[in-house]
C-alpha cells in the first residue's frame, strides 16, 4: 500500500486540538482509498521554543524538506508576546514558509451552502456558490523586507519594508493566472500603486505576463477599495491575486463572508509538489482547551494537501462532501445553528469522519 510521509507542526493553543481532527479525517480518508501515511511530529512556534528555545529547529526543516507534504495548526499565543521579533513563534512559521519556499498561498473562500445563515452577509448578496480564490504572495514583500528601529531627532523609530522584485512578482502572477484558467478566467491584481513603487512594478507585471493568457480577463484594483467591494459585491471576484500582506488581510475578511475564520483553509505551494497545508486562522488562544475551536479549516486543508500534494483529487473530493454533510447535522459553536446539535472539536471531528463516504 502507498504510504506518504507528512510532517505534522501541531503549533501552539487550538493548534493541536484542530490537527489532531484533521489527521483522524486523513487516515479515515486513506482507509477508503487505499493509502496510509506515516505522521511525523515536530515543533514549531511556542512549543518549540519552550522544549528547545527557538521557533523554528532545524529538525523540523529537515522532516518537512524529506516528507511528502506538511500539515501546520496554528503558532503563536500571549506566552510568547513578549519575545523579541526574531524569536516570536510567528518568526518559526515565516522561516519554515522561507526554508520550504512556499511563494505561493492559495486561500479558497467557498461558502458550503448549508453555512448560508451563518454568514453577516445577506443572502441575495452571496448568491449561490460564492467561490473566490484568493492568491497570496507569501515569502516577499513587508514580511521579509528589511525591518530595524533607531532614533531620530532623540525620539525612537522603527522601520519595515515593502519590497519585490519582478522575479518574485511574476512567478506568483503565473500561478494565480494559471489557476484563473482552471476557473472562470478572471483574474483581479489588488495593489496600492496610487501610492506604493512596490504596487507600480506589480501592476506592470500583471499587466505583461497577461499577453500570455489572452484568455484572462484581467482587472484592478486598489486594496481599500477590494475591501470594501468584498463585502459590497463579493460574487464580482474569481481569482484575486495580491502581496503577501494584502492578502493576509483580505483573506481574514473573505473568510467571514463563508460563516466564520474556522472554515477557510490554505495551501502553500513551492515550485514543486510538496506543500504546506493550513487553516488560515491563528491559534485563537481565547478558546484554547475549551474544545470550542472549529476544525473544519484544518480537516478542508488536510482535502486540499491530498489534492494538490498527493494527487489524490477523489479522496479530498470525498472530504469537502463529508464537511458538507457534517454541517446538516452538527455545527461547532462559531458556526452554531438553532435546530442543529453544538458540537466540540472532536465531535466534529468524528461527525466528519462518519460522514466519509
Ligand atoms: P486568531 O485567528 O487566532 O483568532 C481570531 C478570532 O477567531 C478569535 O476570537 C478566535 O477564537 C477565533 N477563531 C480562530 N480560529 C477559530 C476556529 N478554528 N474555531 C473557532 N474560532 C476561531 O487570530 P488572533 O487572535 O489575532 O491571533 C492569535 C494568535 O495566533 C497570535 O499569536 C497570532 O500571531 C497567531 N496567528 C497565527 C497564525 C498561524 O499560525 N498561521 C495565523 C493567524 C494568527
Ligand atoms: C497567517 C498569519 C501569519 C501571516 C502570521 C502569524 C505570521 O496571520 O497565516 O495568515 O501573517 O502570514
Ligand atoms: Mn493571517
């Protein structure tokens, strides 16, 4: 029997609670298709730096590097606010996204129809099947820009920078024009280049590798502006494609438009096949232990490591119908229904595995 390696980063908080689901709902999964995996622990963020005191041990890069794909929780939480920059669990995950080169981070905001009450959104607004692909640049721009603090003028500053290069720029644009032609083609650049250089060589790359895809219909737009539009006219995007913090924070919005920050997953993808999988959301240390965190984020990410890392496309087609299924029967509580049973995390966990067809 096939048996694929996956490097397993619990993370910290609701990190462990969500990926344990997650992993129950993968071995499930290969149960019914005929695969198992080998799960292979390791450290990143708090816990990391507790048992060895730095975010990101190089053990952890080496089992990522040699495993078949990567599944991540979540990292960071009030214990380790106060560490300096370059040792904050959130510095573990940027060094693990950098070591694997994993440029290009797919975050689908699909909303499951059963989930249409639990969106702030008002019906008529989100339409049937709102599915928009958000395309996040993920190892440039602010995040790892030249960053410092010193003193001017006796008063203390502290700088970051924007920064891309056209090499950077064009390989996640080709990625997301490729994924725009597996869709609807249509393809949205969000930028600020009304004011940033950074967003005026990207708007020009855009532009330029677009008379490789005549097919794209290819829009722009500022980044206030997307913001607002997301929750105007939500059903107007397919693929949107922006930096690195645009999209980290277009994406926290997207999710809610799909009921709650629980149900959006990611895919981190690299040149090649092996990728990092994740919930978009963080450790949420306000229901840590509480059994309220919703795993479902994890559980779909898990569908798309089968999909886009393992080519397993039928078994994480059975996992979104499972989700699907759950959600007519039990809800966790940021998602909860009046006529349907509150779940806590294994629950649903378990619903969904039941619910594996
Ligand atoms: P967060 O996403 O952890 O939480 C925001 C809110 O959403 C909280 O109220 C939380 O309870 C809720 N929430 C998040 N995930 C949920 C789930 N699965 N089910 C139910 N409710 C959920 O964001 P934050 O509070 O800004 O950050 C907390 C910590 O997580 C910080 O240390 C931050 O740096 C880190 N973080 C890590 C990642 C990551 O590891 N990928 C992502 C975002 C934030
Ligand atoms: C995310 C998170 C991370 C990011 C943080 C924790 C570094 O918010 O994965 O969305 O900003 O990329
Ligand atoms: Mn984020």
């Amino acid at each position: 029997m096939q048996t694929y390696k996956i490097a397993v980063l619990k993370g910290d908080g609701i990190g462990p609670e969500i990926v344990e689901q997650a992993m129950k709902v993968l071995t499930k999964a290969g149960e019914k298709f005929g695969f198992e995996f080998d799960f292979q622990n390791e450290l990143l963020g708090g816990a990391a730096i507790d048992a060895t005191g730095v975010p990101l041990p190089q053990k952890t890069v080496d089992t990522c590097k040699a495993a078949d794909s990567t599944l991540l929780g979540a990292v960071g939480g009030p214990k380790w606010d106060s560490q300096p920059g370059a040792n904050r669990p959130e510095k573990g995950l940027l060094g693990i996204r950098a070591a694997l080169g994993l440029f290009a981070n797919l975050r689908p905001a699909v909303i499951f129809p059963e989930l249409r009450s639990a969106s702030p959104l008002k019906d008529e607004i989100i339409g049937d099947n709102l599915n928009i692909l958000i395309v996040r640049e993920l190892t440039g721009g602010i995040y790892f820009g030249e960053r410092g603090r010193y003193t001017e003028n006796g008063v203390e500053a502290a700088y970051d920078t924007e920064k891309y290069s056209v090499t950077e720029i064009e390989r996640i644009v080709r990625v997301a024009f490729d994924m725009a032609m597996k869709r609807s083609k249509k393809l949205c650049s969000v930028d600020k280049a009304n004011v940033l250089e950074s967003s005026r060589l990207w708007r020009a790359t855009v532009e330029r590798i677009s008379k490789d895809f005549p097919e794209v219909e290819v829009s722009y737009m500022y980044v206030d502006n997307c913001a607002m539009q997301l929750v105007r006219n939500p059903r107007q995007f397919d693929v949107i494609v922006t930096s690195n913090m645009f999209g980290d924070i277009l994406s926290d919005e997207a999710s809610m438009i799909s009921g709650s920050i629980g149900m959006l997953a990611s895919a981190s993808l690299s040149a090649g096949k092996s990728g990092l999988y994740e919930p978009i959301h963080g450790s949420a240390p306000d229901i840590a232990g509480t059994g309220k965190a919703n795993p479902l984020a994890t559980i779909l990410s898990g569908a798309m490591l089968l999909r886009y890392s393992l080519d397993q496309p039928k078994a994480a087609d059975a996992i979104e119908a499972a989700v699907s299924a759950a959600l007519k029967k039990g809800r966790t509580c940021d998602i909860a229904a009046e006529n349907l049973p509150t779940l806590s995390c294994t629950e649903m966990g378990d619903l969904v595995c039941e619910s594996l067809q």
